[in-house]
C-alpha cells in the first residue's frame, strides 16, 4: 500500500499533488496495488462489517473497509478470470459469482463461491457457461443472469441447475434497484415473483452499460393527473453508455452520464431524457487527458446522497452532482492519476469512493460534499474537445518526478 507522505489538505496547486491531480475537493489518500489489474467491486454491510469485494484478472479480494482510510484484507481466492465487472455478491456477503467471458479466448466458465467465511473463500461449484457480465437477480442470489442470456437456479450452492430458456439476458448489465427490479438499457425485469420468469416492460431509459435507480424502495404510483414536472422519489434513473476501444480524442458520440425521468413508468409512459455529461479532453490538470488510450469513455458507476463517483478510463474518477427533483447534472469534483484506466468506483461511505483501476489496483479517494465544486470541470458538460497548449508528455513527467519524490 502507498500510504501519503503527511496529511494534506486537497491539492490546489498548478501541478500535481501525491497520487496525482486532483480537485479542491477531492484527496488522494493512499494505493493499494495488490489487485492490479482491478476489474470490479461490490461493497455491503455484513454483521456490522463495512467490506469491499474486489475482483480482477488475478481472482477475489475481501476487504475490511469499516475504517475506509485503512481497508485490511481479510480474504483471498486465486482465480484468473477476466473480465467480471459486475461482481455480483448475495446480500448476507456469503456469495460470490465469478464468471470468464468467452469472448476474451477464455473458458466459458462461472465459479460460485462460498464467501460465508469471508477469510477463506472456496469455489464450491462451476457452471459451464461465461458471460460477460452476472447480476444476482434478488437478495438471496437464488438466480443469476447472465448478459449472454442464460439463467442458473443456484439455490443449491453446489449443484446449479440450468433454467431452460433464455430469459434473464440484458444488453451489458441489469442492475438491481432497492424495490428489488432490475433496470437494464431501456427495460425493466422483474423477478420478484418469480426469479426463473421474469417479466419485462419497455421503458425507454438509454444507459446500456449499468444504471442507478436511487430511492426506488421510496417510491409510489401517481395518482391520476399528477403531472407535477419535478421528479418524486423512485422516478429518476442514472445511465450510462461506454465507448470502448476507440483511442484518441473524445468527440460528440464519447459515452457519458445520463439523467432520465420515468414517472409513470408503471402505466408504459417511456422515460424522458434531462441532462448528459460527456468527457472531454483537456490538460490533465482539470482531470481530464489530452488524448485517451483505450477511449473516451464513461464506464462503471456508483451513486450516493446526491453525487456520483463513476470510474472512467483515462479520465479516471469523476463526481457528478445529480439534482434528484430535476435530474440536472453537474461534475464536480475529480481525480486524475496521470496513468490511470479507472474500471469503476465505488461509495465507501458518505465520503470514502474506491477506484478499481485496471493499471493502479485500488485508489482510496476523500471527497468533501462541503467544500466549493472544482471550477474546471464544468467543461466536461460540452461534447466538443478543449483546446489545450499543455503537452501529455511534460505533463505525465511532471507526475512521475513528483511522485517519486512523495515515496522517497
């Protein structure tokens, strides 16, 4: 673990501080590397336990992230795999699926493992299918679904039965909401009543790539000409795409952040459209790269009380403030390594976010819901690229050296 050389506030400074660049209102505070190349994540309470899982091309970490500034690993499973962005982890934490995908060359398997005791978890049976990505499709995890289609009963930990039929396929992920639906890219699946059928119901939300419902738990059918304009618990929905493989400079088709407003979604009124954020290139120092390697691109993301932290390739972390009677969006805050494919964030708490990061492992990030939003990301709204003068390469150099200096 790379821990901070001193406790520093936020760096405000023209260059970067330890970890990298960052907003006034964001704090690198420490890395941990162990799980490079970091796919995915999942955070859950477990009997008071604040814990992380972590996936990545090595296999399984759990963490101990009560204390968030100083996660302890409690557990660890070998099992390479790629790419399982999902991690899809029962709700008492006591499974885990992992699963390879076929298209990568690999075998088309998915592990079930028993994470029960979170310090020795154990492969206790394989299903001879991969996929992409696996969703849990309630609490209990009584049935997966895969994007590639199919279904497993797993209710019988070490004996998965195939459900017949393809049933349970989303676009890239479906994910499930606090009233226990799961929204996948403009469809919304219920098992509820029963996980082997589900239904379906066209809802018109974009967001292929994976989608936060917040308040879902909250929310109630409008009464009969309700067209009140702002948006009531349970009707705002948070989408994204991903624009992957297509190097160079971001452009008007680069995947962002969608807000979409799907009151009466009940009734097969179909969602509307409120606001995007798209990246944008930039000069590193306002989080944003002057050219990306993989693409310029939104990918996974996490919400909490009003911001979203969403982990996005080269442009590393992005916290996005979402208005949830309007749906308006504004970023707000960044964090930006210099060499960094950021796979995804996640919420510790109202103020820890954990980037898993494909070349870095795990970033422990602070942000601060009370200070000023960063200025310089406001551009982030525009699709058109900023005209920068900054070279990549000093830029990158300039990190390098200072990040060698913090760890001498």
């Amino acid at each position: 673990m790379g821990l901070p050389s001193s406790a520093a506030g936020p760096v405000v400074g023209p260059g970067p501080g330890p970890g990298g660049f960052t907003s006034p209102n964001v704090t690198w505070v420490a890395t941990v590397p162990l799980d490079a190349p970091a796919i995915g994540g999942r955070v859950l309470t477990v009997k008071g336990q604040r814990r992380f899982y972590v996936s990545g091309t090595k296999g399984l970490s759990i963490y101990d992230v009560t204390n968030p500034a100083l996660p302890v690993i409690i557990g660890t499973l070998a099992n390479p795999h790629f790419e399982n962005e999902s991690v899809a982890v029962s709700d008492d934490g006591g499974t885990v699926i992992l699963t390879s995908d076929p298209g990568f060359g690999q075998p088309p398997v998915t592990y079930v493992v028993d994470t029960s005791l979170a310090t020795v978890p154990r492969v206790v049976s394989v299903i001879p299918r991969g996929s992409h990505t696996i969703t849990c499709a309630n609490a209990q995890c009584s049935h997966i679904y895969a994007n590639d289609g199919w279904v497993y009963d797993i209710r019988e930990r070490a004996s998965p039965k195939l459900v017949p039929g393809e049933v349970g396929g989303s676009r890239h992920y479906a994910t499930r909401d606090a009233a226990g639906l799961l929204w996948d890219d403009g469809t919304v699946i219920d098992p509820r009543r029963d996980p082997a059928k589900p239904t379906r119901r066209r809802v018109g939300t974009g967001g292929w790539h994976n989608n936060f419902r917040p308040n879902a738990d909250k929310w109630r059918p409008r009464a009969s000409g309700d067209n009140t304009p702002l948006l009531k618990p349970g009707e705002l929905v948070l989408g994204n795409g991903e624009t992957w493989l297509a190097p160079g400079t971001c452009n008007a088709k680069s995947a962002g952040l969608v807000s979409y407003g799907v009151a009466n979604f009940d009734n097969g009124v179909q969602a509307r459209t409120i606001d995007t954020i798209l990246p944008v290139n930039g000069d590193y120092q306002n989080g944003n790269p002057t050219v990306d390697a993989v693409g310029c691109s939104a990918h996974w993301f996490d919400y909490r009380n009003g911001v979203v932290a969403a982990g996005w390739y080269d442009h590393g972390v992005r916290f996005i403030k979402v208005n949830e009677q309007t749906g308006a969006l504004a970023e707000v805050g960044f964090y930006q390594a210099g060499v960094t494919e950021a796979w995804g964030a996640y919420w510790i708490d109202d103020e820890y976010v954990y980037s898993v990061d494909a070349v870095r492992g795990i970033d422990i990030l602070r942000f601060d819901r009370k200070a000023p939003a960063a200025r310089d990301v406001a551009r982030s709204r525009s699709s058109n690229p900023t005209r920068v003068s900054f070279s990549p390469v000093t830029l990158r150099e300039q990190y390098l050296c200072a990040a060698v200096a913090d760890r001498a």
